[in-house]
C-alpha cells in the first residue's frame, strides 16, 4: 500500500466507479504549482484534456500520481461516474 494519501484517496474514487484525474495543486507561494501567473491555484488538470482524460483504471491513476505525488484530485461528474454536482455561488446570487 502506498504512503501517497492523495494517491490511496484517487484510488479509492476510481473504486467507487468515480473517474479520476490530476489537478494542479497550490504551491507553497500560494501560486498554482503550474507557474502561470494568471490562473486559480489548483483549479485545472494536469492532463492534456482534462476531464476527459479520468479514469477508473489503477494504473493510469497510479502512474498520474507517481508522476505527481502531491497533484489534487478532480472528478468527471455526469454520467460517466453518476454524480451530479450543484454549485450554489453567492457572489453570482446562486443562495437566492
């Protein structure tokens, strides 16, 4: 069993049926660990496409976090992996 608590978490998701994939995370200057300078840290994948990319698959995932051991972790929602999500942004009016 890996000591990667991110990693044991990926794959815990993916044995949900929850296709998983690599997120950007925040470095320690608070920036994304990405190094552009106008994006929200941990906020994009780390995969060339992205959602697309997730997976259930124990190798991709434990090749994705191998690679990067401290990446957060994104979920595809929809019907891929049955969730559904509901964002309720008060800055946009979303609690009304």
């Amino acid at each position: 069993m890996s000591s990667n608590v991110l990693l044991e978490a990926a794959l815990a998701y993916a044995k949900r049926g929850w296709r998983v994939f690599p997120v950007y995370e925040t470095a320690p200057d608070g920036r994304c660990s990405c190094g552009g300078s106008d994006c929200k840290p941990a906020k994009h994948p780390r995969t060339p496409h992205g959602h697309l990319n997730a997976t259930t698959d124990e190798a991709a995932i434990r090749k994705w976090w191998t690679d990067w051991p401290h990446a957060n972790i994104g979920l595809a929602t929809g019907a891929g992996s049955g969730l559904v999500v509901l964002d309720v942004d008060p800055r946009h009016c979303g609690d009304e």
